[in-house]
C-alpha cells in the first residue's frame, strides 16, 4: 500500500521542523504556550489541541483515483480500495509536552532521515490470525497465505480439487493440496499428471515372464507351465496326467516339458513312437557261431542252425528231408521248413500274418492246406488263396509274450498218378510284451 502525496508531505515536514523547533524551544521557555503543531488547530471550547480535517478543509486533496484519508496532524492520499483504522485521538493539551515527530505517518526519525515504521514486527497491525501481516512503506497490508482466499475479513482454504488440478485424484488439504494416482501409475515431475509405472523394471512378483500394460502387468508362463491361482507363480503342467497318447509307451513329466522312454528292447522313433531293436543287426546279440540269430519284439533268439531230427535230415539251411529210403520216412511229411516271425500283442483280428507258398509244383496235382499241429485253442485258421498259395489268419486278439510253433501242412494229391506227398512249414510265432 502505497500513501498518496508523499513528496508534499516531505516538504512540509521539511518547514514542520522549523516550525516546531521555534515553538519547543518558546516552550522550554514558558509553561503557558499554546500554539498547536501543524495539523492541529486550538479548540477554545476545549482548550486542547483538535485535529484539521485536511479531507474536508483541502479541496481535492488527493488526485486521480486516489482516495483521502485524514490521520492526526495530516492525511495521506492511497488507493480506493486501501483502509486504514485511525487510533483514538490523543488529548492534547497546552501543558503536554510529547516527542515531536517530524516524519510522516508510518516512519520515524533516525538520525536526519525518516525511515519506515515495521508494523508487522512490532506487532502494531489489526490483521486477522487467519492472515498475513505485510509490511508496506509508510503502513501495513493483511493478506490471506497462498491456498486462502479472503472472505469478509478472514482467510477460507480454497478447494483446489474443484478446478481439477490432477490427472486422477486430488486431496484437498489446508492452504494447499497434494496429487494422487491409480495404482500402477505415479506421479509426474509436475506433481499432477500421472505416469505409468512399469512394474517389471521395478521387480514385480512373476516367477517367469512379465509384461508391462497400461496401469499394471501381466504374468507370463514358459512352455510346459501355467500360471498359479495368485497370478504369479507358475507351476509345472504334469502331461503326462492330461493323455495316455502323448506317449507310445512311458510318459515321463519333467519340469517344463516332458519326454516319452521305450521299454528294453526298443528305442525311441521321433518323439513318441518306440520301435523294435534287431540286435540281431546291430551286432548286440550273444548268440554263438554255430547259432542263428533271429530278431523278436523286444529281444532276440539264438537257435540251432541245423534243427533236423531224426529221421529228417539238413539239406539246406532251415530245409530237412526225410529221404524216401528210411521205412519210417512213409508216414512223415517229405519236407520240414524252418521259418521265425514275430508279431505285436493285442493285434486286431481277424488278422493275415502269414502266406504259405508252394514252392514246386506237379502236374494234375491238386494242393490242400491246413495246420497241422500247435494250435491247440484255435487261434489261428488257413484260408487257401489258391491252388498253390493260402494265408494263416490269426483269429482272435493274443497277448504276450507268448510263442506258437505252428506246423502248416500242404497235401498234394496227383490221381492221375495216384501219387500223394505232403510238406510242412514249422512256423515259430513269437508274441512280442506291447501293443508296438
């Protein structure tokens, strides 16, 4: 707050000073003076002393849009919308003798200068508690603390979160007001905005993989795993308890992933499927020189190369007569041939396994087939394709390990020649432990 006119003011106070010298110097001299200090005037009514109303008796005392205001011994001229509370006039009487104060109000004397009076630090203001108390040259102005705006004489906390300030939440607080944000966002250098907060920078709780979305994240699991009920933690997926076909024989769970393991005997094909080892090609049978090797499901044989007995003897490999000179040789088929297979367990049937073909042949002679001996509860049956070929049938579904020495018979009958002979083909089945 600024006071108007301030440059006559000084002036004055420049001749007040003489004046006044002359007149305390008169009233060291004598107890009976009564001449007033300027601004006053001598009231014979009262005999004291009384203020001059310089707003009244002054015409347009203050200029332009200044406003007068009259004070003891003078008047200031500050802006309209200024105030000032005048004290309560001091009496003055013709036999009081108080400081003289040659200075305009709000300053006092130091030295040969004026200087300003601090009101706020002498406490001498009218300022509400709820304002502020500032110092102004020559006077003092109240005003309310930032976040408080003036309502009739006292301070009111503004609502900042009424404009909005913040991107999300706002809480209000005395002469103030703070910024908060969603979870998964923070706030910006600006203390309003808020930004997302990455949380897998800043260690989130996923055991695996972590994606940062807008406001929060996401939990990821590797391959062969799935992510807990907390949305954290990711547990094992147990495969092999979801299907019995992952696998063409063992499912074997392993911590992320599985494997498929093949019984003794075989090895793994791809991933899944499990296939017969030939030891019998590989070199890892212990079978002797005098042997032969013959490859089953899941293992191997060693039999005899020569297998003939008497009275049959070898003509061949796996091939024994029986010669026509020995008397017992007449009732006996004329030839035995060694033959080995192996086939799977629980195979679907009515299944072909096995063609019997001659391998000489008459003229005029009419070829029969049957199984002659091992198929003691019918598993198997002969179905003749022709005159020179027929197809061993298995019958019903068997289970291994399990071995059938079939003896397949084929009678040839020549009527023209009334000649009969017959030939068997002893078939060693053996019936491998799996479905493979």
């Amino acid at each position: 707050m600024q006071r108007g006119c301030v440059s006559v003011l000084c002036v004055c106070a420049c001749v007040s000073v003489l004046v006044r010298s002359a007149i305390s110097q008169l009233a060291k001299e004598s107890d009976t003076y009564t001449e007033c200090t300027d601004g006053y005037q001598w009231d014979p009514q009262t005999q004291h002393c009384k203020d001059i109303n310089e707003c009244e008796t002054i015409a347009d005392a203050c200029k332009g849009e200044m406003k007068c205001f009259n004070h003891y011994g003078g008047y200031l001229c500050l802006p309209r919308s200024a105030s000032v509370i005048p004290a309560p006039e001091p009496p003055i009487t013709p036999t009081t003798h108080e400081p003289f104060n040659p200075c305009p109000l709000g300053y006092e004397p130091q030295g040969d200068s004026c200087v300003d009076v601090d009101e706020c630090e002498r406490d001498e203001h009218d300022c509400q508690p709820s304002q502020e108390c500032i110092n102004t040259q020559g006077a003092f102005t109240c005003q309310c603390p930032d976040g408080y705006r003036k309502v009739g004489i006292e301070c009111i906390d503004i609502d900042e979160c009424r404009y909005r300030y913040c991107q999300h939440h706002c809480v209000n607080v005395p002469g103030s007001f703070s910024c908060q944000c969603e979870p998964g966002f923070q706030l910006a250098g600006n203390n309003r905005s808020c930004i997302d907060v990455n949380e897998c920078e800043m260690g989130a709780p996923c055991s695996q993989r972590c994606y940062n979305t807008y406001g929060t994240f996401m939990c990821r699991c590797d391959l062969g795993y799935e992510l807990g009920p907390d949305g954290f933690t990711c547990n094992d997926i147990d495969e092999c308890s979801y299907s019995i076909y992952h696998c063409q024989h063992q499912c074997v769970n392993q911590p992320g992933k599985f494997s498929c393991e093949c019984p003794e005997g075989y090895q793994l094909l791809g991933t899944r499927l499990c296939q017969d080892v030939n030891e019998c090609e590989t070199g890892e049978h212990q079978c002797t020189e005098s042997q032969m090797c013959i490859n089953i499901h899941g293992h191997y044989q060693c039999v005899d190369t020569n297998r003939c007995q008497e009275p049959y003897v070898q003509l061949s490999d796996n091939r024994c007569i029986c010669p026509v000179s020995k008397e017992v040789c007449r009732d006996l088929p004329f030839s035995i041939i060694h033959r080995y297979m192996s086939i799977t367990s629980e195979r679907s049937v009515p299944s072909d396994i096995f063609q019997i073909q001659a391998t000489s042949l008459s003229s005029g002679a009419y070829n029969t087939f049957r199984i002659r001996s091992g198929d003691d509860n019918a598993d198997f049956y002969i179905r003749q394709i022709n005159n020179i070929s027929a197809m061993l049938v298995l019958a019903r579904a068997v289970t291994g390990p399990k071995e059938y020495t079939l003896d397949l018979e084929m009678l040839s009958v020549n009527p023209l020649l009334r000649y009969q002979t017959s030939s068997v083909l002893r078939l060693s089945i053996h019936v491998g432990p799996h479905t493979f």
